[in-house]
C-alpha cells in the first residue's frame, strides 16, 4: 500500500468515528456542534484526495 492510500483509509476511519459521534451526541448541542465540526474537518482534509495532482 501506498502512503497516499494509508492516509485516505485513515481520513474515511476519521469521517466514520465522526458520524458515531454524531449519533452518540443527539440530544446534547455542543456535543453535536463539536462532532459536526470534527465531521467537516475530516471532510476538508480528504479534499486533497479528490484534486488532480498537478
């Protein structure tokens, strides 16, 4: 495996805890706005992912 492979399985691993904690959270508002926050976190790393190389 690459490194550019072990890093994206580790950022969808990231996005995945996120969503449990999300779930988890319901009921609680800062607990949800932080796990909504860590969520689009995970989601702006994986964005090189999905760029051309140039």
């Amino acid at each position: 495996m690459s490194h550019k492979q072990i890093n994206f399985i580790g950022w969808i691993l990231f996005v995945l805890s996120a969503i449990g904690f999300i779930i988890a959270s319901i009921g609680s508002f800062w607990s949800m706005v932080g796990s909504v926050l860590f969520l689009v976190a995970c989601l702006v790393f994986l964005i090189p992912f999905f760029r051309p190389d140039e």
